[in-house]
C-alpha cells in the first residue's frame, strides 16, 4: 500500500508541476493554434499547481522535484507579477475610459448608461444596427454628442462616444477596429482606438493573429503622441501576440495601476464569474490610477473601466 500511495503521490506532483512548467512556455511562445490559445488565457491558474507540486514534493521529501517545482513557480509568479505594481500615475485632473462588449447588441443600454455616467470616452464592441438605435435613444446620446459608430450584424460592429469632438474618423482593417483623435484633459490630441480582434474559435486563430498584428501595425504608424486603445481584444496578458502591442511605451493600464486581474469574461455561464481577463485599455502618454470592471446586464462580458491622468 506504501508503495502504491508514493507511486500516486509521484504521479500527481509530477503532473503538476509538468503544468506549471507548461504554463511558463505558454506565456513567452506566440499561440499558433485554438487548443494553444484557449491554454494560454489560463496560464494564472498555474500559480495554484506550481504551488501545489511545491506542497507535494516537500511532504514527500523529493528535493531535486522540489527544486524544479520551486523554480517552476518562480517562473509563473514573474510573468503575473506585474500586474500588482503601480507605477504611481502623476498629479493632474483625471478622466474616466469605458469598454464594453454588447455580446450581439443584446447589451442593456440602460445599464451601461449608468456605467458610463462619469466617463469621457466609451469603447463599445458589437454594435448591432439595432443596439445602436437604442443607444441614440437613450441618455448616452445627451452624455457624449459626439459618436463615431459602424454598426453590422453579430460581432463586428463598434462604436466610439466621446463628450469632445472626433475627428479624422477611419476604419483600421475589417469592421471591428475604429480610430478617431479626440481631446481629453490635459491632451489636445489624443489617438483612440476601438478594437475587436476575432474571437480564435476552431479555423479563427490565424485570423485573430492577424487582426492583433493589424492593431500593432497601426499603433507603429503612430510612433509619437498618446493613444488610448480600448476594447474586447479577445487575448490576456499572457498572449504573446497581445504583448507585442504593448511597444513604442503603450501600457496595459491595468498594468500600470497595478490594478490585479480584472477578469472580465464570460459572465453568462458558471453563476455569472468571469475567468479571463480578454478586454484591456492600452494607454501612452497617460497614467492609470485604477482600473476596475462592472457587471452590463444582457452582456457576457463586464464592462471595463479605467481612471486615467494625462503625464
């Protein structure tokens, strides 16, 4: 029985920490396919087999596997560490940026009318022709009179609201990515992006790829100035293809504040708790103070919400 018991616990420990192990490769290789991607998005959760095979291996006096697993925890906690480190944005007048995924513009408009209450600028992601009339009918049509909006059916129509002018209004690259330029406190011209890369469902991951890349591309063209890139980008932080975005000093602001996990998807599914956190506010030239998430009734993701100063 001894023999089957530590036959068990070797087995267990080692699956482990072959996990935790993965995870790390996971985090710093590009995805290349959907079973990759969607193994990616879960890579925080190796902080708990990491520990685990730690626990294992130390009750079961194994001290070359507890060194591996020791290591192998470390390798986890680096990639995540960052998020829980502020940068101390600078003193000035802050403003308020909101992404919100409408999930087929089934979204209710009431509710994220009261999200973005106190926000300057909203980020909206599948935007129906039909949501949109609600929207304009609706008190966020008062709040923010300027709007830049491509609606389409299903998943590939966005929005930009803003309470300043927009102007030099385009699509990027399909029907999902938006820019403008606006003026927000402290910055007269500000490059926003609307974005939605494709979801890397089963033959998509290529095109996610793709459209990621296009948003990098973009951001190149715009070596200098801030920008403020928000939106469903359908990847976390451990996705090396969303890194690459985060060049030529743009930020994660959830990062920069050292706001934590914002897990914002799905919320439709297991009691309404997210699990990953795929939508993100990319800044430059700003500081976050914070960045937190609200639960948009209708909605499968939460809504987004960052606390930013201009530097």
């Amino acid at each position: 029985m001894r023999a089957v018991t530590t036959f068990v616990g070797l087995s267990v420990g080692w699956l482990l920490l072959a996990m935790t192990g993965a995870a790390v490769w996971l985090h710093y290789t590009a995805s290349r396919g959907t079973a990759a991607i969607y193994a990616t998005a879960a890579v925080p959760l190796a902080l708990v087999s990491g520990a685990m095979a730690v626990i294992v291996f130390l009750g079961m006096q194994r001290w070359i596997a507890l060194s591996l697993s020791v290591m192998a925890l470390a390798g986890v906690v680096v990639t995540q560490f960052p998020l829980w480190v502020s940068q101390n944005p600078p003193a000035g007048q802050r403003f308020t940026v909101v992404s919100a995924n409408l999930q087929l513009g089934l979204a209710d408009v009431d509710d994220l009318s009261a999200i973005a209450s106190d926000a300057d600028l909203v980020s909206l992601q599948e935007v129906t022709p039909e949501v949109l009339e609600r929207i304009l009918r609706s008190g966020l049509a008062d709040r923010f009179p300027y709007r830049y909006a491509r609606p389409a059916p299903l998943s590939v129509g966005a929005m930009i609201l803003s309470r300043a002018e927009l102007r030099d209004t385009e699509r990027i690259t399909g029907t999902a990515h938006l820019a403008a330029r606006t003026q927000l406190a402290g910055a007269s011209e500000v490059a926003v992006l609307a974005v939605h890369p494709a979801a890397p469902m089963s033959g998509h991951a290529a095109e996610w790829s793709a459209d990621l890349a296009a948003v990098g591309g973009y951001l190149d063209n715009l070596a200098t100035g801030p920008v403020i890139v928000a939106g469903d980008f359908n990847a976390t932080l451990d996705h090396a293809q969303f890194r690459a975005l985060l060049r030529n000093d743009v930020v994660d602001a959830a990062t920069d504040s050292g706001s934590g996990y914002q897990l914002t998807y799905p919320t439709d599914k297991l009691g309404g708790i997210p699990l990953v956190g795929i939508d993100h506010i990319l800044i430059r030239g700003f500081g976050a103070v914070q960045v937190t998430t609200r639960d948009l009734r209708g909605s499968d993701h939460r809504a987004l919400i960052a606390t930013l100063v201009a530097q």
